[in-house]
C-alpha cells in the first residue's frame, strides 16, 4: 500500500510516544510507503484539540467508532491494559493490522484470545517492547549472536523506578489490579521478561517473591500518564509493588535473576542488563541508553577492562538513519525505529517481532511469576 493510515487509541503517555513515531517516521527514514495521522481517539475532551495540534484529520470520543472505518490500516491501542484485549480483538475482526502496548492484556485468557484473532484474521500484530529498538540493545543482540561473549552463563535484569517512594502519591490506575493486571512485576517486569527472551531465549520456569510496601494510598481524581492527583478517599494497593524473580532458561544452563521496584530510590527509569559469557561480558542500563558496556577475556591481560562503546553513527542497528557518532537519541526515538519496523512490516505484509504470540510467551513468564508469588514455589512456564 502506498499510505498506511492510523489510528492511535488513547492520548496520554503512550499515544504522545506513538504521535511522537509517526510524526518523525519520515524525518528519520526513508521508506516506499507515507503514514497518515487519520483518528485519534480517546474519551475526554481535550483529545479534539490535540488531534488538531498534532496534525490528526480528525479526532473521535468511542473507540468502537473507530474499528469499521473502512479505510484505516493500523489500529494503534496505547490505551490503558484494561482496554487492550477488547479493542484488539476487535480490530483484528475488522482485518485491521494491530499494534498493542505492553503487557498484552490483563489475563492469559485475553491474551490467548487476541493471538486466535490476529492468527484467525491473518493480520500483522506487534507489542510495544520498545527496547527492543534501543540501539545498544540491538547491538548487544549482535554482539552475543555472533558470539562475542561465549557461552551465556548469567542473565540479570533489574527495572528500577522511584516514583512510589513518596506515600503521598496517590493510587493511580497502574497500582489497581482491575486496571493494570499487574503492579511493578507486569509493567516493568514485562520489558525485561522481554529483553531476556529476545537476547537470551525462552524461559522454563521461574520462583519468585513480591512485596507491598504501602498497603492503601488516596484515591485519584485527575491522572496522565505517571503524574496524578489525590483526592480525599483511601483505597487498597492489590498489586505489587517490588518482585524478585529467579528463572531457568529452556534447554540452557544459565542461571538468570530478574528484579523489578517502583521503590528503586535514586532510579528514574533504570532498565540495567548484565549478561556474562565464557569469553565476555555486556552491561547496558537505560539511564545511559546510548552506551554499551562491553568486557572481552580474549583481551591480552594488561588490556582487559570494560569498554564504554558510544552507539551512534554508521556502524550500529538504526543509527545511521539518525545523527553523526557522538550525537545521542532518545527514549522517545525509541518509537520510532519501532514504528520504522511495524510498517515496513504492514507495507510488505510480513510478520515482525516481537509479534502477539511475543507478547503472549512473556505473558506465560508473568503470570507463572505471579503464581510463584502466591505459592513460593517453582512454576513452570507454559508456551504458545
């Protein structure tokens, strides 16, 4: 098709970050195909007036005045988890393509039920693991596929945020079982179940411990995106919100650790990796998300030591699309190189990972560590 036209559900945090792809797609890449900003939806007021200042043709209040318009490619949910299952499911009935941000859905159920509909309809998915398209991360991917690093013996992910610390901050949507699924152990817990899969490989089992530190917070009566503001009404924290996760890998002798806090005080947004190898080892962390640390025994002893690799320029997965070495991206062009990935995929009508059958593996992870939780034992992971 020689214009892929979208439809983004949902205009806070995530839609300004999908807005944000679309809009500087072709700044960035060049491509056989134009994307067009056709709806943006979302069930408050303000979304006219946005759609307008972010160059939408038109804006609508009803996410299911939005799936049968005829003309329409993409179906784009950045809505909240609750949503997803519905509006995708939908969507892919409708022989819309359908990108859907992460976790997939609330429950295996949902999510088993949107692979069956994107599956059925033929349709091309993809779920928004965005780091997945960090360069560093992609880079990293190449480093230990062409075997740089040896033989993987320990993978650690820690996903470390502080904005809970303060027991003031009310309860947002993200901290409510019915909104979210899931607390720390889903929302950031997803991006490094992912990261693991993606660099490492499928997961067989997992034994894992959370932990609630605030039990029952002010309710909200105003929210967008992660700032929020309280009311006057108490309610209960039901999700987590640190988890430890311990995992075995399938048909792989690596021990692998996984951790996630919105209590990481001092951590904004740290997504740290560390995976060691018999020959070397990588470090990435988000907070520097232009860098790579990478370690290789092969050195001569009075050479080893940690390289800081700046990933920028020519030599490295997205970047030469972007600035010259030495000038960095950011979180935001993430989404870009996402978006970059998912239409080339739409336009040739191909699959791209990580696909819905992506998002529903990492799902199986959550939910057994979820499991672990309650049990305290080890559970092993079921498999699409």
């Amino acid at each position: 098709m020689d214009t892929i036209k979208v439809a983004v559900i949902g205009h806070r945090f995530m839609g300004r970050a999908h807005t944000h792809a679309y809009t500087d797609l072709s700044i960035f890449f060049n491509t056989e195909y134009k994307v067009e900003k056709s709806i943006l939806c979302a069930n408050e007021n303000d979304v006219f007036d946005l759609a307008d200042r972010w160059g939408y043709k038109k804006a609508v209040e009803n996410w299911e005045d939005v799936i049968n318009v005829k003309d329409i490619d993409l179906i784009d949910i950045a809505a909240p988890s609750s949503m997803h299952a519905k509006i995708a499911i939908a969507a892919a009935n409708a022989g819309k393509n359908v990108f859907c941000e992460k976790p997939l859905a609330l429950t295996i159920d949902e999510a088993e039920k949107m692979v069956e509909a994107v599956e059925k309809n033929k349709v091309t998915s993809m779920v928004g693991f965005n780091y997945r398209r960090v360069p560093a991360i992609a880079f990293a991917k190449k480093l230990i596929k062409d075997g740089k690093i040896g033989q993987i013996h320990h993978f650690r992910g820690i996903y470390q945020q502080d904005w809970l610390c303060d027991p003031a901050f009310p309860l947002a949507w993200r901290l409510r079982k019915s909104a979210a699924g899931y607390g720390s152990h889903g929302d950031l817990g997803a991006h490094v179940v992912d990261l693991a899969r993606y660099l490492v490989g499928d997961i067989d089992e997992v034994m894992c411990v959370q932990e609630t530190f605030i039990k029952q917070r002010l309710k909200t009566v105003y929210e967008n995106g992660l700032q929020a503001k309280a009311g006057t009404e108490m309610g209960e924290v039901d999700v987590d919100d640190a988890s430890s996760m311990m995992v075995r890998f399938c048909n792989q002798n690596i021990m692998g650790y996984i951790e996630t806090t919105r209590y990481g005080n001092g951590h904004r947004n740290q997504n740290r990796i560390e995976i060691n190898g018999s020959k070397g080892s990588i470090i990435f962390d988000m907070e520097k998300m232009n860098e790579l640390e990478y370690f290789s025994s092969e050195d001569p002893d009075c050479l080893q030591g940690y390289k800081r690799i700046q990933v920028g320029g020519d030599s490295f997965p997205y970047t030469a699309n972007w600035w010259g070495a030495g000038h960095i991206i950011g979180y935001g062009d993430t989404f870009v190189n996402q978006t970059y990935d998912l239409c080339n995929a739409i336009h040739k009508s191909e699959k791209v990972n990580p696909d819905f059958i992506d998002g529903l593996n990492c799902q199986y992870v959550l939910e057994a560590g979820q499991i672990s939780a309650e049990t305290q034992k080890w559970e092993k992971v079921k498999k699409y």
